[in-house]
C-alpha cells in the first residue's frame, strides 16, 4: 500500500470529494435509496455544496488519501440540537459538547485499507480539540457495513432512530453514540 493519510479539506478538494460522493452512493447505495435519490444527487452542483462546507466556519472536513489518490472523506461538527435530541426532544446534559460526524465514506474500491478508522480518528481529534465529549453519527439501518465499522470502533445504538424519505423509499437510520477518545488506525 501507497502512503495513507489524512488531511483537511481545502477549496481544491470540493470537485474530488463530489466525484467520491456520487460513485459511492451509486455502488453501495443505489437499493437503499432508490434510483430517483441518485438521479437527484447527479443534477446536484455537489462540488459547489462541498465548496460551501468546507469553508463553513466549525466545519470540519477531512480527506484520506494514498499516494496521490483522494480515496474518501469525512464531514464533522458540532452536533445540532435536533440531531442529538432525543425522541421526545429533550436535550441530554452534554448537548452542547457532543460532537456529530455527519459524513464518512470511502470508495469501496479502496475500502479494508484502513482509511475509514483514520479518517473517523482525525475527526474525532478535531472535535475534541474542539470540546467536543462525545460522538454521534446517523447510520441507514440496513447498512450493515457501516454499522459494523462504527461498532468496531466502540460506538453502539443508542435507542433513537430516525426515518428520512427519498421521495422513492423510506431509510430508517438509527443513531450511534461513542468516545472521541480513538487511537489512529
């Protein structure tokens, strides 16, 4: 294997992370969320929306590389209040500290590399540098490789779920909680 690493995003990255976005929402997605979501997807100016977050201030972005590949991507932050709400509403003590990782994917062609576990470290480091306490992430309910990547890495369910619509299907997706404390893959 090449060099991996992790970086920050910047500006330059935008058109790389959308490309990586589409192709793997359209391999390891297309029967979760149906046809007419990635057909939304692709008439979607993504490289100007990730040009957007990555500039975003408390936006955290980072891309796994090897060698001269960008190979996948993570999105983190603070964790909004209606994302770490529970069911009923009610805020939990440390919502304010409670870090979100809202995106990470890496192309299943570089996937089993270790690019997942780094990326999902290095956000966990800059959400702590950050204040954060703990992580959350929202995971499709039939997407058994993520849910079993983010259970390795110690977070677990923690009883809310969530069912979001397509426009062609509806995706459960369930909420996992666990420490930012992670070593690096």
């Amino acid at each position: 294997m090449s060099d991996a690493a992790v970086r920050p995003a910047d500006l330059s990255d935008a058109a790389e992370i959308a490309r990586i976005q589409r192709e793997t929402w359209h391999a390891a997605y297309e029967d979760l969320l149906g046809k007419q979501a990635l057909a939304q997807l692709d008439a979607t100016d993504l490289a100007g929306t990730w040009a957007e977050t990555i500039d975003y201030p408390g936006s955290l972005v980072y891309v796994a590389t090897e060698g001269e590949f960008t190979v996948g991507f993570c999105v983190a932050g603070r964790a909004p209040e209606d994302e770490v709400a529970a069911a009923d509403g009610s805020l939990p003590e440390d919502a304010e500290t409670t870090g979100l990782i809202a995106t990470l994917l890496v192309e299943p062609r570089w996937g089993r590399r270790g690019h997942a576990g780094r990326l999902l470290a290095t956000a966990a480091a800059g959400l702590r540098a950050d204040g954060a306490g703990r992580g959350i992430a929202w995971v499709a309910q039939g997407d058994h490789a993520t849910l079993g990547f983010y259970r390795r890495a110690g977070w677990n369910p923690d009883g809310t779920v969530r069912t979001l619509d397509t426009g062609e299907r509806t995706v459960r997706e369930v909420r996992l909680t666990g420490t930012l404390d992670l070593g690096l893959a």
